[in-house]
C-alpha cells in the first residue's frame, strides 16, 4: 500500500453520506483526483482501489473538492432516490465546471454501468463513465479526455477482482477496514439492479486476501470486514493444489491470523448460508456473532415473486441454527422491502409477524423502487400506491424500533468485550467501540487506546446504543 501524506480525512458513518478523498501532498503530475462514494460498503471499498489505481500512475488526491482537477463520483443504482441524489449532486458541479472548464467530471460505478452513453448525452457536464470492472482503465481513460474526447468504458469482466491491488484507505478510522472477497451477483432477485450492474459472480484468490488481511494487522487495524453481495457462495479453487476453498474455510484463515483480529462479514443470503459457517463461528471467537440476513419479506408468495428461492420457513429454520448454535446473544439483522409488486395488506402483516417471531436487532428498510431493466420491472406491475409503499414502511420501522430497544435491553448487566475505535461523537471523555454482536457502546475514558479491546459492563441503553462502564 502507498504511504501518503494524509492530511484530513472526512468519515461519516451513515450509509447513504458521500464519503471524501484523503489528501496526498505528493508531487501530482496529473493532477489532484476529488472521489466521493455513494451506496453499499462495496462501493466504498471499490473507490480504495481507484485511489490505489491512480496514485499508482502518478495522481495526487484531494479532500477539497475546489482544487480537484478530476472530480469522480463512485455511484449507486439500487434505488431511483440514490440515482436522483447523484443527479442532484452533479447539477451542484455546474458552478465548477463554468469557472474552470478544464475540470474532468467522471461517473463511476452501478449508475454508470446501468445508463453507460445515456450519462453523457443527458448530463452535459460528465466527461468520463466507467462501470465497476473498468477501473484499471481509467488512467487511459483519463488521457483520452486530455486529447478533448469524452471517454466511456463499461464492459464488464468475468474473472476482475482487483485481487492484486492493494487498496488504499480512506474510509477508515484504522482500527476497521473493508475487504472485498467477490464481486458480482448471480441471484436474480427479481427487483434487484445488481446483477445488472455489476455482472457476474467471482471469487478473489483466497492468498490475495490473506496478504490483504494481513498487512492490515500489521498496521494496526483490529477488525476486518469480508464484503460480498453474497458471501457464502464464495468458491475458489487453489490452480496447484485442487483444493476448493468455501466461505466456512476462508472465515477460519482469516480468524487465524490472530486471534486479536476480528473478523465480520457481509452480506449472507438465506438460500446459501450453512451449518459449516456457524460452526466455523462457534469455534473461533474472533470471528464476530453478527449476521446480517436480508429477509426482505415474511410472505412466500412475494418471496417467490422476488425470486429469493426460500420460502419463510426455510429463513426461520436458518435463524433457529443460527441461535441453536451461536446462542441468543448473536446478533442478527435484515432488509426488507415494504410494497413489492402485488403485496397486499395479509402479505404486510406477515412481514410484520415475520420480525415478531425473530426480534432482529437491527435492519435496513425500504420500499420497493422499480429498477428498469429488472425481471420485476419487465414482468410485474409496481401497483402499491407511494403512500401505501410509505404507510407500511414506517409500520416496519416502528416495530424494529421497539425490537432493537429489547435486544439491546437484554444485554444489561452483561459484561462485553469491546474493540474501542474513538472518540464518542458526542464527548471527547468517552470513547466508543462495538461489541462482539455489533452494537455501539459509548463510555467514560481512562487509559484505552482507540485499537485496544477492554471489558465494559453494560449498565444502560437507547434503541441504538449501549452505555457502559469499563471493569
Ligand atoms: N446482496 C444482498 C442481499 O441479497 O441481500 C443485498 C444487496 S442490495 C445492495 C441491499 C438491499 O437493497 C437489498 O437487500 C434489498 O433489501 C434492497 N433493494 C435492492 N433492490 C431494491 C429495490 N429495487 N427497491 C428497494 N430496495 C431494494
Ligand atoms: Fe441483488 Fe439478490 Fe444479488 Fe442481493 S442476492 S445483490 S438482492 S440479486
């Protein structure tokens, strides 16, 4: 990994924030490169390995988006609204572009896989598209813009992992970071832009993540995130040895660099996650009980509409190994999708008994957003009224509101271990870190350093974080 001259960086937790560059005060022959991320952790980890490819080839980055000479934006079409909050962004561009002409506006990512020259001709302002295997090509990119054209590439790739370039790191707070395992998805979700966007499924060599994995520890870093859009069917076959590695046996290598690096990962599809993976878990206690299992709905019928290949009780046996195995305390979490095509009241009121009958701690959710081009989208009607989308959405976070207010009081009096990773964001006396299943905890400093793992008993909560106090 390069070592830059790091002089701000900017991270926000919340998922849906643009994240900002770091500052290198290198010598930048081609000038300074401004990124901001948009969507899933993917996308975050993939705007590391542009930062890596451009610094690579002699580009300077900045976290001032006024001395940019290449603005990019990594982006997100999973939702409409994450497409018009990229439309929206780049209009704010326009004032840049018209004092400096020579700025190059460059699209990245799934918005600029799914509309390719349609981004072009539309927003006047964009020089550059490249979809999501297309980076290694950007510096050539790059300089076809210098020669005064526009320049597109979104071909996507069967076998690009990105597997030997070392990422550079911008949206960490060194003590976690995000590793990508595969990349692409298979699934077919029916409502789902993925597939589409970032084409098919591949495994990265099972050696490249090792060395990734552990040149963090090396650094310092504590926790590392296995990211995939679905990490248990990741399968790499070792060309000398034969040997097939399944997620289970990739969890292990990694829990077994050491055992003061924590392992999590995302995300896990019902259909896929196995016995062998919970074991794994079970087994080695720095790979984190904390799964994110997307349910997405509680009905069967719409499960089937979705194309998810599981049915409600399939899930639930799933999330009943998971707490046969793990113990009550593994946190568990979801997607779902409020006002699917065709999804009536009786369907609603199944995925509302669906988080009754588990109590998640947490989960994200949304309604349903018909992606063009999609199965859904070509085979079923988008017929619940926006307000009933709307309705029904905030009948589901209410209630995960409540169940993560009882999860998080179950864990009271309980004693955790806790990876600190900074300063609380309300007060410079407490630090906050997460527990093993996933949940803040905020308290009173003493001698901890952020990176260090101390023993804190839980003495009290919100519906989102747990305070307590060190032993
Ligand atoms: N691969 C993961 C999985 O299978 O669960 C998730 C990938 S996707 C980036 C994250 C979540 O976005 C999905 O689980 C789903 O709940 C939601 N999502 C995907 N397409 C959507 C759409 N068209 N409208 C609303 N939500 C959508
Ligand atoms: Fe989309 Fe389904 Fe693949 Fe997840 S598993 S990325 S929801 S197609």
């Amino acid at each position: 990994m390069q070592e830059l001259n790091i002089v701000s960086k900017e991270i926000e937790n919340n998922l849906d924030s643009p994240r900002i560059s770091i500052d290198t005060r290198e010598d930048n022959y081609f000038g300074k490169v401004y990124i901001e991320s948009y969507g899933c952790q993917m996308n975050f980890a993939d705007s590391e390995v542009v930062t890596s490819i451009l610094i690579d080839k002699g580009y300077g980055t900045t976290s001032n988006i006024n001395e940019a000479d290449t603005i990019l934006l990594n982006t997100c079409a999973i939702r409409d609204n994450a497409e018009q909050k990229i439309r929206h962004r780049l209009q704010t561009f326009k004032a840049i572009k018209t004092k400096n002409p020579k700025v190059v506006i460059g699209i990245l990512g799934c918005m600029a896989e799914r509309l390719k020259t349609q981004l072009i001709e539309e927003e006047k302002l964009v020089d550059l598209v490249a979809g999501p295997d297309a980076y290694r090509d950007l510096p050539n990119l790059l300089d076809q813009i210098e020669n005064g054209q526009k320049a597109i590439n979104v071909f996507l790739s069967k076998e690009e992992t990105y597997g030997n370039i070392e990422p550079v790191r911008l949206h960490t707070n060194g003590v976690s970071a995000f590793v990508s395992i595969m990349r692409g998805c298979d699934n077919m979700c029916s409502f789902c832009v993925v597939p589409f966007t970032r084409g098919r499924e591949r495994s990265r060599d099972l050696n490249s993540i090792l060395n990734e994995c552990i040149q963090l520890f090396e650094k310092g870093y504590r926790e590392i995130n296995l990211l995939g859009q679905n990490v248990d069917s990741y399968r790499w076959t070792n060309p000398d040895t034969n040997e097939t590695i399944t997620f289970d046996l990739l969890l292990i290598a990694v829990a077994k660099i050491n055992s003061d690096l924590r392992v999590r990962f995302s995300t896990s599809h019902p259909k896929d996650i196995t016995d062998d993976v919970l074991y794994a878990m079970a087994k080695y206690s720095n790979i984190c009980k904390n799964i994110h299992l997307p349910a997405q709905s509680g009905s069967n019928r719409i499960l089937t509409l979705m194309n998810r290949t599981y049915s409600r009780e399939w899930y639930m046996e799933r999330i009943n190994s998971i707490r046969n195995i793990l113990g009550e305390e593994c946190g568990i979490s979801h997607d779902v999708i409020a006002g699917f095509c065709s999804e009536t009241e009786e369907d609603h009121q199944q995925t509302l008994q669906l988080l009754n009958d588990v109590v998640y701690d947490f989960g994200y959710m949304f309604t349903y957003s018909e992606r063009p081009g999609t199965p859904a989208a070509k085979k079923y009607k988008d017929d619940v009224p926006d307000d009933v989308k709307s309705r029904r959405l905030q009948e589901i976070i209410d209630l995960q509101r409540k169940h993560s207010g009882i999860r998080n009081e179950q864990m009271i009096g309980t004693i955790q271990r806790v990876l600190v990773e900074g300063n609380s964001k309300k007060s410079d006396l407490h630090h906050f870190g997460k527990t093993d299943n996933n949940k803040v905890v905020v308290f009173k400093k003493k001698e901890e350093n952020k990176g260090d793992y101390v023993e804190v008993k839980i003495v009290a909560c919100t519906t989102g974080t747990l305070l307590g106090e060190l032993v």
